[in-house]
C-alpha cells in the first residue's frame, strides 16, 4: 500500500490518500479526522505510528506505507 498527503487551498482541508499495489485509489480522507479511517484499513492499533508518519511527510510525494 502506498500514502500520499495532499495539500487543502484556502478552505479545502488537507487530504490523505491510501492506494494499493497497481496505485489505485483505495482511501481518501481528511487529515485532520484520521482516527475513523484507520480501522477500515487494517491499521488499528497503529495510530501513533501513522500520525508520525503523516506529520512528518512531505506534501505530493507518494511512498510506500511501512508502519
């Protein structure tokens, strides 16, 4: 599975987006309201390590989830 972080404009927020091996869309969420998400992704139990992950990225760049 692959992160993206996608910077909001104005008063759109910033996004997150999950997508898998072939790069296909899978998740696409507010930043700022993760806590929901996490557990339909098979992350539960992992929170802490995805919000460093998220905080720490930098915008526009996909990498692969490794947490």
């Amino acid at each position: 599975m692959y992160i993206i972080k996608v910077k909001g404009k104005a008063k759109i927020p910033d996004y997150i987006q999950l997508r898998d091996e072939k790069f296909i869309l899978v998740a696409y969420f507010r930043a700022d309201r993760i806590d929901k998400n996490l557990e339909k992704y098979g992350l539960k139990g992992k929170e802490e390590a995805f919000y460093t992950l998220v905080e720490s990225m930098p915008f526009g760049k996909m990498q692969p989830l490794s947490i």
